[in-house]
C-alpha cells in the first residue's frame, strides 16, 4: 500500500505542476494557478499520515516506510527549487518568458550556488533522517527496525558526498578556460570578426 501511495504522490506531483503551471501560463489564470500549485504539500501530509497509521496498525517497519520517509525529505528540501525549475522553463516555452537562469560556471558564484544545491540535499537529508527516527521511536522495542536505521545511514552517505562536492569547488573553485566563448584565446571575439 506504501509504495503504491508514493507512486500516487509522485504522479500527483507532476500532474499538479503541470496543470499549475498550465493555468498560470496557458490559461492566464496566474491565482488559481498558484492554488493548485501549493496543493503540493497536501500529498505528502497524506503520505506522512498513511505511513503513520500504517504503522500503527502493526505494519512491520521495512524499506516502504523508509522510502516514504524519503520521499518525504525530498519534497521538502528539493520540492521548490525543482517547481521553480520547471517553472522557469515553462513560462520561457509556452509564455514568452525569459531563458531560464543557468548555474554560474565558475568562480565564488559557482561554490556559492554548488553550496545551496549541497544545502538543499543536506536539508532533505536531515527532514527524512528525522522522520525514520521519529518512525524507529514509533515502533520502539517491539519491532524490527533495521531497515529504518539502514535508510538513515543512506541518508548519512547522501549528507557526505554534497558535503565532499560544495567542499571540492570551495578548495578548488572551477576558473574560466582561457579560450572565450568562441575560441578566442584571449576570452573576447573582435567586434570586426563579430560583425561578419
């Protein structure tokens, strides 16, 4: 039943950002767009819940609650910055709007945004490491809760490795190629060249 209501959330996820989206852009109907875009949390309240009295009725913990959990964290850490994503390609595609914002690609900029991308995972991480152990304190002595401890230890791995990548760019930022754009060796095409 768990995995079936995180498949149903995450089709409901993209059902509700694409008919959000729709309405916003398509439709011109930015208001009610927005309302259908923040019925987003509303799938993952249901999958908190249902997991919850899943376990209450004596479910055993195994890797679907750990999933949800997951699932979970995720929404939360990530679940803006990717509607804003896809936003942003949205309203360039079907509405006219501007290209959509690309990552720096060197320098303190790229660390700095290599360090809120970290920063998200991290908070993702964290929300769903919380929710196993809220689910493991849940099920208390009278349950088996390897699987829970072994998703928090996943969740640990994720923490390390964007810990290890925004560290990475902090040490050795990613500096400019000395060829420009077009080749140029010395970073710029001469007005002359660009005019032909």
């Amino acid at each position: 039943m768990i995995v079936t209501l995180i498949l149903v959330c995450e089709v409901g996820f993209w059902v509700l950002l694409a008919g959000g989206l729709s309405l916003r852009y398509l439709a011109r109907m930015p208001r009610t767009g927005i309302a259908v875009l923040l019925l987003e949390p509303v799938l993952e309240l249901v999958l908190l819940i249902a997991t919850a009295v899943d376990l209450r009725n004596g479910a055993s913990a195994d890797w679907k609650h750990g999933l949800a959990a997951v699932y979970i964290g995720y929404s939360v850490g990530l679940g803006h910055s990717t509607i804003t994503w896809v936003d942003q390609r949205f309203a360039h595609r079907f509405a006219g709007g501007p290209p959509p914002v690309k990552p720096p690609k060197h320098g303190a900029a790229r660390t700095a945004y290599e360090w809120k991308v970290a920063g998200r995972w991290i908070l993702a991480a964290a929300v769903a490491a919380a929710l196993l152990q809220a689910a493991v304190w849940y099920v208390g002595d009278s349950g088996d809760v390897s699987s829970l401890r072994a998703w928090q230890t996943k969740m640990l791995i994720v923490v390390g490795i964007n810990l290890a990548i925004a560290v990475s760019y902090t040490i050795w930022p990613k500096q400019p190629k000395d060829k420009g754009e077009d080749g140029d060796p010395d970073g710029a095409v001469p007005d002359l060249v660009k005019r032909r």
